[in-house]
C-alpha cells in the first residue's frame, strides 16, 4: 500500500450527494482513494463521460464517518466539493490531481478467451 501512498491522487467516484452540513455547503462525492492522498484545499479534477475535465477545489475531506485532514491510497473516502459542480458528478467519473489522468473513447486490446468448457462465455462484438 505504501506504493500507492506515493503516486498522484486519483478515486472512483462511488455515489454523489448534494449535502449542507458540517458548515460545509455542496457535492460530497464518496468512494476509494485507488492512489496518493488529499487534503482539503487541494485542487482536483473530475474526468469521464465526454464532459471533459474541470478542476474544483476540496473543500473537506472525510474518513470513516468523520471529518479528517486527509485520507490516503485504501481509505474509503468521502470528498466535499462545491455545489456548482453537482450536475456535472456521477458515478463512474474519477477525481484526480489535475493533469495524471484523462478520459478515452476509444482502445485497443489484446485478449485471451477461455473456451465454453474452460468456464469461457460467449463474446460478440459490437
């Protein structure tokens, strides 16, 4: 886990809830923080879905139910952010340090099938 300490900030976006409480008015986003840490005043960017990147600043950060300073790489997390930014939030976008990641339409993969009697599925294409 210590790797992951060290990277750039980057989370899933689990769930999203528009919230005023704790003298903190906005976006609470929750899930788990994949890499690095983040602190409340850092900046970071939410990407994913074709909206394209926009940078927002934390403004708390909470850790197993409680306000906390930061929450590092494993902690399940949630994040507070201004509430401009609640219709742009779902699940499935991730937040990061501005500029480590970015959002593709389109890749390409090798894969390796297992056959029907190996537990393989059906794949098609398209």
């Amino acid at each position: 886990m210590a790797e992951g300490l060290t990277g750039p900030f980057l989370m899933v976006v689990e769930d999203v809830f528009r919230h005023a409480s704790r003298g903190v008015r906005g976006v609470r986003v929750t899930g788990q923080v994949e890499r690095g840490r983040v602190r409340a005043g850092d900046e970071v960017e939410f990407v994913g879905f074709g909206g394209g990147a926009a940078t927002v600043p934390v403004l708390a950060v909470e850790a197993g139910g409680r306000r906390a300073a930061e929450a590092g790489a494993g902690t399940n997390a949630g994040v507070a952010l201004p509430e401009a930014v609640a219709g742009a939030l779902e699940r499935g976008q991730v937040l990061a340090e501005p500029g480590t990641v970015g959002a593709h339409r389109h890749f390409f993969a090798d894969l390796d099938v297992l056959a029907a009697d190996q537990g393989g599925v059906e794949l098609r294409d398209g």
